[in-house]
C-alpha cells in the first residue's frame, strides 16, 4: 500500500475542520466564547473605527471652551476677535454634535449667542440720547468669562488643598493584648477592711422623716380674743409662749396682726422700749 505525502499546512487544516477545538494540554484559555474555552484571539475581530479615539482636552461647558481657546491663543479677553474664536468653537460643536446630541445642545446655545455678538458688531452702532456711549455686544459675554474664570481659578486653590482619603490618611495603631486577664491579688485581709469600711459608712446614714404642721391664723386669732375676754391688758410676750416652737409663734404674731388690721384689738406702748400691751377694742354702744 503506497501512501501519498500531504503537506503540513494541509494537514493541519484538514485536523482544524474535524475537531471543533484545538486538543490543548498544557495552554491556559485565554477566554470563555459561549461556554467554550478560547485559546487564540480571533483573526476576524472587528474594531469599530471610533473605539480607539483620544479625547486630549475635556470641557465642562461653553463657558470652559470658550476661555479655553482665548487663553490658549492669548486673547484679550476685553477684546476677543470674535471671527476667530466663532471658527474654532463651531469645528469642536460640530465635533460634539456628531457624537452625543443632547451634550451639543448647550454648546449650539453658545454657538448661537457668538453669532449673535459677530453680526451685532458687523451692523453699525445705534445712537444712544444724552450722547453716552454703546454698549459693547462683547460686554456681557466677558463679564461672564471673568466670572466663570474667577470661580474655576478658586475651585482649582480648594482642589490643591489637602484633602483626608486622597492626599493622606489617618494614622491607626493597633495594640495586640493579651488574651488572658490578669486579676489583682487581694487577699482575705483586704475583705475585712473593705467589709469594716461599708459598716462605719452605713450607721452615718440616718433617716429623718419630716412631717407637715399645718396651722390656721382664723383659730390663733380666736384663742387670743378669748385670752384678752374679761382682762383689762395683757402683755405682748403672756400671748406668745417660746415653748410653744417657732411655728406657733409666727402663726400668734400674724394672728395678731389681722386682729389690730380689723380693729378688733389694739396694741399699746407708753414708750420707746417699754412693755408692749395688747387689749380688745372699745366698740361704741
């Protein structure tokens, strides 16, 4: 039996189309295709044309555009050649516009508001009365970019500031303890010291219980009208007794008090620290 030679490449590609899957051993796949392991990376791959393209400046708005292309150039931004930077700011709108829609939106209001200012100043100046001078169509676009220049340049020195989680971190020490408690030794003298101690501490806690006395000024006034019935004076201090306590005392001396008020009684003294006396008063007949 003549066998006949076969090229390689034929036989490789004949031993391709009878085996789904290259007999592999000791290759790790690169990736998983629906399940089955991928040992080479496709020759038929397709790469959208737009896939690899580098955005080199990135914008937050009109705004940030605009003063982008004056200070790159070094305009004056008092005195902006309005043809120049219109030109170069419709070639990145229509850029944008190609791309994402609704982000050219706001860039085409600007867009509209340059052309604005252009055809503004092409058109000869309206006379203003009173002889005071125009208005620049520049005028309100600049204070803007100064404004808006003013807060980036202040958001750029907040930014450059230090910040906690991206410029540094807090410091944090871990102390490994041990596991195993240490007690203090305490030994049974120390008990009945501390045992002594609680005794001498609890006979100075004494419990006093305070009761309320209530007192009546209309009975007191009553119990000295009776005292002065059938006596012609009666001395200030017989009506108050000490040993009565300081309570019986206050109530007999307001008691009194609202008695010489209604003129039921009166209170008498010959003079400057001579005995006082008090006896009931003389109602006419």
């Amino acid at each position: 039996m003549i066998q006949t030679p076969v090229p390689a490449s034929e036989a490789q590609a004949s031993h391709d189309s009878l085996s789904p899957m290259p007999q592999v051993v000791d290759q790790v796949a690169l990736a998983r295709l629906y399940g089955e392991p991928l040992f080479a990376m496709p020759q038929d791959l397709y790469i959208p044309p737009d896939a690899l393209e580098v955005f080199l400046e990135a914008f937050e708005g009109p705004l940030d555009l605009l003063l982008y292309l004056i200070r790159k150039q070094n305009f004056n931004i008092l005195d902006i050649p309005m043809l120049s930077v219109t030109k170069q700011y419709l070639v990145y709108v229509d850029q944008v516009r190609k791309r994402n829609l609704e982000l050219a939106a706001e860039y085409l209001l600007m867009a509209a508001m340059l052309i604005e200012i252009k055809s503004r100043m092409l058109l000869p100046p309206k006379k203003v009365a009173g002889g005071e001078e125009v208005e620049d169509p520049r005028a309100e676009l600049v204070r803007r970019l100064l404004e808006y220049e003013q807060m980036k340049m202040a958001a750029a020195r907040l930014n450059a500031i230090p910040q906690f989680g991206r410029d540094f971190l807090q410091a944090q020490i871990y102390i490994e303890q041990a596991l195993q408690p240490k007690f203090p030794d305490v030994h049974i003298v120390d008990l009945a010291d501390a045992w002594r101690d609680m005794l001498k501490r609890a006979k100075l806690v004494q419990h006093h219980k305070i009761s309320r006395e209530e007192l009546s000024v209309r009975e007191h006034m009553s119990m000295v009208l009776k005292r002065l019935q059938g006596r012609r004076f009666v001395g200030f201090e017989d009506l108050c007794d000490p040993a009565s306590g300081a309570p019986v005392l206050v109530v007999t001396f307001i008691a009194l008090l609202e008695l010489a008020k209604e003129t039921l009684i009166e209170i008498t003294q010959a003079e400057a620290f001579a005995p006082i006396y008090v006896r009931l008063a003389y109602s006419p007949t």
